[in-house]
C-alpha cells in the first residue's frame, strides 16, 4: 500500500520515526512534509496529506500534529478525507472496519512512539467491512459534504 505521512513541526520527530517504521511494514511512503522542526502550520500538511490521497497517489495517510485535535479538523474540511484521531488500537481499526476512515490522526504530544507504531499497523492492516449498514452510513455523510459545500 501507499501511505502518505504528514507533520507539523510538533509532530515533526515522531513522523520521521514513523516513516521508516511503514516502509518496514512494507509500504511505500510518500512524505509531504513538515522537513524540519521549525514552526510551520498543520493546516497545510493537512491539505497536501488530503490531496495526495483525493490524487491516488496514496490510498491512505498518517497525519500528525501535537494533540492530532487541529490536523483532524483542518483534513476533515476536505471532501472525501475520513480521519480520525486514534490513541487507542481499537479506534485504529473500528474506523476503517465500520467508517472506511482514510487517514489516521496523531498527537505527538499525547502518545509515545510504541503507541504509535501499534495504532499505524493497526490502521494499515484493518479493511472496510462493506456491510450494508456501513455503505449507507457512509452514503450519508458524503450527503453532508455536498449538502453543506
């Protein structure tokens, strides 16, 4: 799978452990940055993370700011995105299984870096059911993203 990573500064340290441990799951990484740990702004990564995902150049993302509270909210302005901020392994999987979520949300300052590799494999390995009450649930809130565009 194609993964995209993004940062801001604060989660700048933890995405670049988090890059090489993906690409030893066996996934291919695209990083769109923060590159360093100077300030810099999360909804930015948050809109190259989204974007690369709507481009089909990564079928899912990781995105990570210091409590993951402000880069889910700037990714989830975007249509199509699905994140969700998970500190724990079964939100990590629940949200894909049940939401087809497509990004997965961090906080560098809430969660250590075990927890974080064990949320990422979690994520990456989960699959939508696609049971019916999951499509439907899913058809309404694309409803919502038209609705109030």
């Amino acid at each position: 799978m194609r993964v995209v990573l993004g940062s801001d500064h604060a989660g700048f340290e933890m995405k670049q452990a988090m890059l090489n441990y993906v690409q030893g799951l066996g996934h291919d990484v695209v990083d769109v940055g923060a590159h360093n740990a100077s300030a810099s702004d999360y909804p930015d990564y948050a809109e190259a993370l989204a974007l690369t995902i709507l481009n089909h150049q990564a079928e899912r993302g990781i995105l990570i700011c210091g409590s993951g509270v402000g880069a889910s909210v700037a990714v989830n302005k975007i249509p199509g995105i699905r994140a969700g901020v998970c500190h724990d392994c079964y939100s990590a999987h629940q949200g894909v299984e049940h939401d087809n979520m497509n990004v997965l949300v961090l906080g560098s300052r809430v969660i250590g870096l075990e927890l974080a590799r064990d949320l990422i494999s979690t994520f990456l390995k989960a699959t939508f059911s696609a049971e019916e009450r999951h499509l439907r649930r899913l058809a309404k809130v694309q409803q919502l993203e038209t609705k109030f565009r």
